[in-house]
C-alpha cells in the first residue's frame, strides 16, 4: 500500500522586529527638531537678559559696548521674537490661559475685567476671552498696531476710579527688567493702576524661584506681602511660576489708596544668599 504524500506544515510568517536604537519616522524627527528649536530660542533668551542685566549695572563707559553686543543679537525685536515663536515650550503658551481660568473662578461681577497687560508684545495673551477681558496691552515696541508703545512707568496713571483696572498683568516681565531695585519699583507702581482690591498676575520663569541664590518661592511671597498683596494663587508648570495677587486695603489715609507708599510695611529687601551653589542662576528683586 503506496502511503499518501506528506503535506508541508505551512509556513508561519515571522514576526518584523524593529531593529533596537533611534525611531525613526517623521513624528520623532519633528520632536526632535521642535526639541533642538526650543533650546536655541532659551539660549537666545538667555544671552538678551544677561546683558541687559550687565547694562543695568555697568558704568557709562562700559554700557556702550554691551548694548552694541546686545543689538548683535538683534535687539528687543529678536528677543521678542523669540519669545513669541518659543511661546508653546518657553511661555507655556499664551500666558493669559491660566489668569483666565482662575479669574473666573473668583470674579463676582458681570461686567467685562478690565486689565492692563503689561509687556504684551503683540497683545495676543487675552484674545481669546473677548466677552470676559477687556484687554489694554503696551510694550515698549509693540508689535500689533493695537499695542500702545509705552514703558510701564511712563503709563499715564489713572485720574478717577472709572479709569483704573481690575489686573494688571506682568507676565514674563519682572525678569526681563535688569534693575534689580526697579523691579520690585515695578511691583509696586501697579498699585497705580488698580481698583482698590485689584490683582496683579505675575509670570516669571520658574528656575527665578526655584533655582536662584537669591530667591525662593517664600521669599517671593514674603516680597509681595510687605508691598501690600495677599497671593490668592500660585502654580508652578514645568518651566513658569504663576501668581495671582489681590491688593490689601493700604494704611489709613487721607491720600486714599492711590498713594502708593501705603501699602509696603517698610520691609527692606537687599541682595542676600539664600542658596548656596555654582549652576544656581542670580534672579534678585530689591526694594525700595
């Protein structure tokens, strides 16, 4: 008897392993690349404040050559333009988001907030909420035409109570000011502008807190205090450190709450290590 032919046992289709190393495909690249791009615009950043720290500081015959070095850079128009194109990873987007999201949490009137966005660039940050924030954006060089090209301090400084703000925002500001005594100036210039229990939104880039010789989150917050503000709240991300602060009611006075000097307790800041370490940056704010 002839025995049937064998049948071949079919055959199993390997398995395709990736090779072991680097994924490839365009989506990795492009992290890698929006990775790369970030880097470069923080070093960009980086340098510009640098320097404009060193101005702040330097004799008149050396600040000539270090603001040369700065326009090498490409100026204020360069850094701003960084700023904005770096906004997903440096800025944590368009800082007004998160003011926004608390703002309605704690905002008990039905009229529009009015705010004072200070440094906005191209006034983008509160374009989004049109029925909510009524938005008046400056910049010492604005980049939209609707931005009012002026220094914080040349503001002209509300004559009655209808002209005042409801916040006024500093978002990635105070850092950008060289002046270690005009950035706490700056804080407290903001009373100016607000309606008595007003806010002040303040955006800073959170290594300023957390990796400073000079400055912590509770010195920050006892900065604040002395100059008349309660932190109603504060959030950290990955790379910024949010605070929302609400005016105090100042000292008894017949000058009303426009005067400033009521709100601070006397409390004098000066330049003292807090935290010891050679990668630690010098984010510092002095007062008065």
């Amino acid at each position: 008897m002839t025995e049937p032919p064998a049948v071949a046992a079919p055959r199993r289709r390997q398995r395709l392993v990736r090779p072991r190393g680097k994924r490839g495909g365009a989506k990795h690249r492009k992290v890698a690349k929006s990775t790369a791009s970030a880097t470069e615009h923080a070093k960009i950043i980086a340098q510009y404040h640098a320097l404009e720290k060193q101005i702040a500081r330097a004799p008149p015959n050396e600040r000539a050559r270090l603001i040369a070095e700065q326009r090498a850079l490409g100026g204020l128009a360069a850094y701003q333009d960084q700023s904005t194109t770096g906004g997903a990873v440096l800025r944590g987007g368009e800082s007004g988001k998160w003011c926004v999201k608390v703002l309605k949490e704690i905002w008990p009137l039905s009229r529009k907030i009015q705010l004072l966005d200070v440094g906005a660039i191209a006034g983008t940050a509160y374009a989004a909420w049109p029925g909510l924030v009524q938005a008046t954006s400056i910049d010492l060089h604005p980049r939209a035409e609707h931005v009012i090209a002026s220094d914080f301090f040349d503001f002209p400084v509300p004559m009655d109570d209808a002209q005042t703000y409801d916040v006024v925002g500093l978002s990635l500001v105070l850092n950008f000011v060289g002046d270690l005594h005009r950035r706490g100036a700056m804080l407290m210039h903001a009373h100016q502008y607000l309606r008595a229990g007003g806010y002040v939104y303040v955006v800073l880039p959170l290594a300023c807190v957390s990796n400073s010789r000079y400055m912590t989150h509770e010195h920050f917050r006892a900065i604040v205090q002395s100059m008349g503000y309660d932190v109603v709240r504060q959030e950290d991300s990955l790379r910024l450190t949010r605070w929302l602060l609400q005016q105090r009611d100042p000292k008894a006075s017949e000058a009303g709450h426009h005067d400033i000097s009521l709100f601070w307790d006397g409390t004098i800041f000066k330049k003292r290590e807090l935290r010891a370490g050679a990668q630690r940056n010098n984010f510092c704010i002095l007062y008065p």
